[in-house]
C-alpha cells in the first residue's frame, strides 16, 4: 500500500504535463506517474502533424481558430471552452519550447507553420513528421529533472476507489462520489497493490483498440472511460469516434496502422480512386482539406463504390526534398515496403483514430466524482463537440492538465486523506484454463465495432452490435469473476464497456452530426444536445 498526494495515471502529454507543473509547485510532495506499459508508449508519441496554435498574430487570430474549431465540431462544442482553449494555448506551447521541444523554424527564425483540414490559416506548429516524438521527449527529460516525481511503469490500474470499496451501495443518483486512490495489478510482481491518494488524475489516452484497424498504439483501450464508468462518473459523446481519412494500407497488417499525416495534404497531396481520378472536389468544396468526418465518409464512399480496401494517396508531384524534409519518417517507412512517393501513389484507408468523447469534465477538468480529475483525450471538456479540428488535441491536453493543476493545486491543503480501504479482493479465483478466450474475445469486439458501428452506421447495425456486446460482456464478466486477473482480460473488459458506450451513445443520436452518421436518420434533429452516459 502507498499513500501520496498526487497520483497521476498516464505518460503523455497530459499526464506528465499535469505532474511536472505540480511536482515544480509542490517541491515537497510527491507526485507518482503510473503507467501500464513504459513511460513513453503512449499515443502522444505517435502525433505526426503538429500542434495548432495562434502564434502569428499578423496572419492569423484567435477568432480564426475559434471559427474553425466550432465548424467541425458541428454545433456541439462548448464556446467558452472553445476560447479557453484557443486563447491560453499560446502559452502552453511556450512553456513546452521551454522545457526543450523544438519545433522546425524557417531561415529567418521564424516557426514553419502547416495546414491540416478545416485549418483556415497555417498554424500548426511541427517537428518534421514526427512531432509527438519530440514533445515525448522534452516532456520525459523535464520530468526526470524533477526529483519529486516517481515513475511506476508496468503497473496496470484496474479500478478506482470509491465509497463503493469501503461496502456503500453507489449508483449514478449517489452525490459526492469521492476518489480515495486506485487497485493497480504490478505487471512484474503480479500482485495487486493498493495506491492512496489525494488528487487523482486520469490521463489514460484513447481507445482505438476497439477497433480492428486504428492509428492508435496497444495502450489505447480506454482503460480511464471503463474504469470511471464502472465508479459511477459521467461519460460524455462516445459516439464521436473520429477515423482518420488516411493510414498507410498494407494488406494483411494487423495491429496498429502506420498513420500518413494530413500535413501531406496540407502540403498538397491529393486524394485519387481507383481510377486515378481526384475525388474529393465531388464531396466538398474545401476538396482534400475538408474536415476528417467528411474526408474519411468520402473515401469509405469510394471504396464501397469500386469494392476495393483502400484509395491512393499522390505526391508524386512533390519535389523529393521539399517531401523528404518535412516528412522524413513518411518516406522512410513508405520506401520500406517498395514505395517510392516519387513513382508510386500511397494506398491509405481510414482507421479508428480518436476518441471526441470520454469523461465529462468542467472548465477545470474536474469529473463529476469528487478529487478525480482527467485531462487529455480520456476526457470531453467540450473543446471538440462533433468532430475534433485536426491538431487541436495537444493542445487540448496542455490547456486542460494545466487547469487540472490549478485547480487541484489551490485545493491540496484542504484534501484529508484516505479512509482505510480494504485489501483488493481475489477470493474464489483462479488462473483461467485458456487464455485463448480473452484473444478470441477481443477479435470479436473489434470485429463488431469494425463491421457495424464504422464511419457509417444504421439503427439495424447497431442494434446488432449491441446484441454480440451483450453476449461478449456476459461471457467475460463471468471469466472476470472466476480468474485471476491478466493485463489481457483488465483490457478486454474495459474495451467492451468503452464498445458498449459508444454503441449506446450512437443510439441515442437520433440524428448525423460531425463523425456519427446514421443513413436512417441523415439530417440534424432538432434538439442540440450532448449525450451524457
Ligand atoms: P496518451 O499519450 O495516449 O497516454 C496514455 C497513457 O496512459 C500511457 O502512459 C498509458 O500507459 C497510460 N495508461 C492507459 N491506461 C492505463 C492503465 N489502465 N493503467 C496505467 N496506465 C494506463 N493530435 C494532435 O493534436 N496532433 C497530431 O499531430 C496528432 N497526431 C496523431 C497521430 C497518431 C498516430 C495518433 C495515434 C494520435 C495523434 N494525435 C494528434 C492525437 C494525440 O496524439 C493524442 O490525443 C494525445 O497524444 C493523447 O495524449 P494523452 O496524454 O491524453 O494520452
Ligand atoms: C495528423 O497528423 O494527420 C494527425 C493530426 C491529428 O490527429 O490531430
């Protein structure tokens, strides 16, 4: 059992962000950042085109991104947030150059500045095409310098504690759930170990997992939404699954698909179908800068029409240095499977990329249970509404871990400590007698949510991938309550609940808005609203 003040959950920009504003404030507290794999496998690695920002106040203004902002977010954002988050990311990008992140500059010093779709200006901050990278970096290199920040790797938190622990009966009516601290399964003793705390504070990533085909890595299985979900705390527009238009195609690639930014379209690469035409100008006027909801429903289209698994992608126009110096990890990696971006078209089709919903937090990140906070893309602040603007989530995640900070730093020294929480229970269970279920299970949930809960979806389509839920919840609570718990079945567990909310959530929209598109119902309903779970 540990007790400490500051417990945060995740590795990535959001988490390390929050713990090294913290750790920095508080010299003498602690700050414990828990992982479930190593500190830097997180989705923010991955993050190719950049960061958006209004940093160039000549060519570009707040109300511009604004704008852009609440276009995709298709009537859902929340304004104030929308302007919180415009407005006081300038200075967090600031702090992040401080801490060491280098974003490429021209040759008069000043930052080079992309474009990415439903982007009105350039203003998208970048290192090469591989951004998240760098900012990983600076980040993990200004937390170790902080000698009050541990880091506990390997360490899979299975479930937050609540009143619930302690043998109260809590549903969503109960007021003032409160967080006490999580279960944590020790990947490297196997033991499940109590961890107390103050200030918690979920920064767990996404949940492309769920489905077959995704950008995101292994990590990403929305272990945060589950396990908040399971305590009681709201869950806020899980429908809103944003594919982004183009991941690199290789056929029979299974697991995480290598993602081609849309900084090459940015840049001026163009979308073409089987037939080599250039189709995005029959979709939308904006063409292969228009919003990914409209981008990734337009291919789809294409490849339904034609029967084919992908599209292509061409910057064989591209001079090879101007393609080589902003995307070099691009280049790489397409002439590392016999592409030359010079000769050959890219294939790309759409993949599971972000989560636009998750834990309901306020305008400080709080969630709706007492001394637990989320920030990053486990939470919805209401930045994104219907549709994320592309590049908007890092920033996001610095804007709202540093609100997350204040608000929990002001509070710190009112917080009691825990009450005594019993030990975790594992009475009855033992090693299940094939782990060949759980995998079995998990192709299944990807399976369905791939097939009939995609770009584009129906009521019939839904309704059967609720029904196959059911059945795969049924069958693995049962292996839940009988086993001792593995990483494996913790994920398969989570990511059924996080299917089973964005399949609920997509039912309840009687309408298409942003990412969700019904064909049963392809207008707006009249009612504006978030759907809170
Ligand atoms: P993450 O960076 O995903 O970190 C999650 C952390 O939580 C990890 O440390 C993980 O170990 C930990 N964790 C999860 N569950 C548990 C558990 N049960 N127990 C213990 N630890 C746990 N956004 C942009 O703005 N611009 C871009 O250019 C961009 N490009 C992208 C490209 C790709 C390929 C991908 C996948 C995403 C991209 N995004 C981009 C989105 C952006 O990268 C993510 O939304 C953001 O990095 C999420 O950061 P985070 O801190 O919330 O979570
Ligand atoms: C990309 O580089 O295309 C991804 C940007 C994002 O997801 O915001």
């Amino acid at each position: 059992m540990r007790e400490v003040d500051f417990l945060v959950i995740g590795s990535g920009i959001a988490g390390l962000t929050y713990a090294l504003k913290t750790a920095n404030r508080f010299p003498d507290r602690k700050v414990i950042v828990m992982t479930k794999a190593t500190a830097d496998e997180t989705n923010t690695k991955y993050a190719q085109g950049g960061i958006a920002v209004v940093n160039d106040l000549e060519n570009d203004s707040y109300e511009k991104h604004i704008e852009d902002t609440l276009i995709a977010g298709d009537g859902l954002c929340n304004t104030r947030v929308v302007e919180i988050v415009v407005k006081e990311g300038p200075e967090r990008v600031n702090e992040i150059i401080e801490w060491g992140a280098q974003f490429d500059k021209e040759d008069d010093g000043d930052y080079k500045r992309g474009k990415e779709g439903g982007h009105s200006e350039s203003r998208i901050l970048h290192h090469k095409d591989v951004t998240g990278r760098e900012m990983e970096r600076a980040l993990l290199d200004a937390v170790a310098a902080q000698k009050n920040i541990e880091f506990i790797n390997h360490c899979f938190v299975i479930d937050i504690i609540t009143q619930h622990h302690l043998g109260y009966l809590i549903s969503k009516a109960t007021p003032d759930v409160e967080c006490y601290g999580v279960y944590v399964l020790n990947l490297e003793t196997n033991r499940i170990e109590k961890i107390l705390s103050k200030v918690t504070v979920l920064a767990t990533g996404g949940n492309g997992q769920i489905y077959r085909t995704t950008t995101n890595p292994s990590i990403a299985t929305g272990d945060g939404v589950a396990m908040t979900y399971r305590a009681k705390g709201r869950i806020e527009n899980m429908e809103f699954i944003q594919f982004h238009p183009t991941a690199l195609y290789e056929a029979g690639a299974k697991g995480q698909a290598f993602l081609i930014t849309e900084a090459v379209r940015g840049d001026g690469g163009i979308l073409r179908n089987k037939n080599g035409e250039a189709f995005m100008e029959k979709y939308d006027p904006r063409k292969d800068l228009a919003p990914r909801d409209i981008v990734a429903r337009a291919i789809d289209s294409e490849m339904k029409k034609a029967g084919v698994e992908h599209v292509w992608l061409d910057c064989r126009h591209f001079p090879l240095e101007e393609f080589t110096e902003h995307f070099p990890n691009i280049y790489e990696k397409c002439l590392s499977i016999g592409i030359d971006i010079t000769k050959h078209m890219i294939p790309v089709a759409p993949a599971a990329h972000y989560s636009c919903g998750g834990i309901k937090t306020d305008e400080w990140g709080r969630s709706s249970i007492r001394n637990l906070y989320a920030c990053g893309e486990c939470a919805s602040t209401g930045l994104h509404g219907a549709n994320r603007l592309a590049s908007n989530s890092l920033l996001e995640a610095m804007v709202f871990s540093h609100r997350c900070y204040l608000d929990s730093a002001e509070k710190i020294g009112q917080l009691k400590s825990a009450p005594e929480i019993p030990d975790w229970n594992a009475r009855g269970t033992s090693e299940p007698k094939e782990m060949i279920l759980i995998t079995q299970s998990l192709k299944e949930l990807q399976q369905v949510m791939s097939d009939y809960v995609g770009i584009v979806r129906n009521d019939i389509r839904l309704q059967r991938a609720m029904r196959r839920l059911d059945l795969l919840w049924e069958e693995t609570e049962q292996l839940y309550e009988s086993s001792t718990v593995s990483p494996q079945l913790l994920e398969l567990r989570n990511m059924i609940t996080v299917g089973y909310l964005v399949v609920k959530g997509a039912g309840f929209r009687k309408e298409s808005r942003g990412l969700h598109y019904n064909t049963d119902y392809p207008g707006y309903s009249d009612l504006v609203q978030n759907i809170v779970l």
